[in-house]
C-alpha cells in the first residue's frame, strides 16, 4: 500500500512540472493576441477587445515579432516594421531577447501551451497572450 502511494505522490509531483521544455517553443510560431497584463503590486488590466495582435515565427530559436492588425475579410494589415529577438536557455528558464539598435531587453517566458503564453519583463510585469481567433464572419 505504501509502494502504491509513493507511485502516486510520484507522479502527481511529475504531472505538475510546468517547466517548458525546447520543443514547447514551436508553440509561440503564429498569430497571438495580448489577454492580460499584471503589474507588480498586482493589479491587473485585463484586454477583451484588441485592434492590433502580435504575430511570432520563430525557427531554430531565432524569430521575429511583429505587429498586424486583422480586418474582417480574414487578411491582415501589416508594415515592414519587425523586432528580431534569440531565444536563450539561462539557469532553466528561456529568454527571449531582443535587440534593437543599440537597446537590448529580455523577457522570461513563464508559460507555452498550443494557446496561450506568458512572458514577464525586468519591470516585473507579465503579459499574458492567447492564440488569436479570427472573427468568423461567414455564417
């Protein structure tokens, strides 16, 4: 009985291990739109309508971001303007830095999954993302 319950306790704490592995970085490539921000002394700011969403493609942990705005017809508006970044592994997290010009600035990423993600900068504030859906407006 004991042994069954150490088994259990075992990978209960291994099912719990939200820790991003490399190949959960795949999940960051496409169209994401901003659904929360959190401020150090907690507050929060929670977005229910975006005009503008971030689109990331990444590949072998080099990518860019860049912002594009939808319309109804299912396309995007889009300008050249795009923020290059690396994805560094540092101390069992993952950076995601970004370099433009003379300025670099990194974010930690916290979580991916297939539909969300959440990043936290050196201000302390995470920005919390989900996949984008685009308005479905044939019916």
């Amino acid at each position: 009985m004991s042994r069954t319950c150490l088994f259990i306790f075992l990978l209960v704490l291994v099912g719990c291990d939200n820790k991003i592995q490399k190949e959960d970085l795949d999940h960051l490539n496409g169209y994401w739109e901003i659904s929360q921000v959190k401020f150090p002394d907690g507050r929060k700011k929670e977005y229910t309508v975006n005009t503008s969403i971030d689109f990331i493609e990444i590949n072998d942990l080099k990518g860019f971001r860049k912002k594009v705005q939808p319309n109804v017809t299912g396309t995007y508006r889009t300008s050249n303007d795009a923020e290059p970044f690396v994805i560094l592994e540092k101390d069992g997290q993952f950076l995601i830095q970004y370099r433009n010009g003379t300025t670099t600035w990194e974010e930690v990423l916290l979580a991916v999954s297939p539909h969300t993600f959440s990043v936290k900068n050196p201000e302390n504030i995470t920005y919390s993302y989900n996949r984008y859906q685009p308005l479905n407006t044939q019916n």
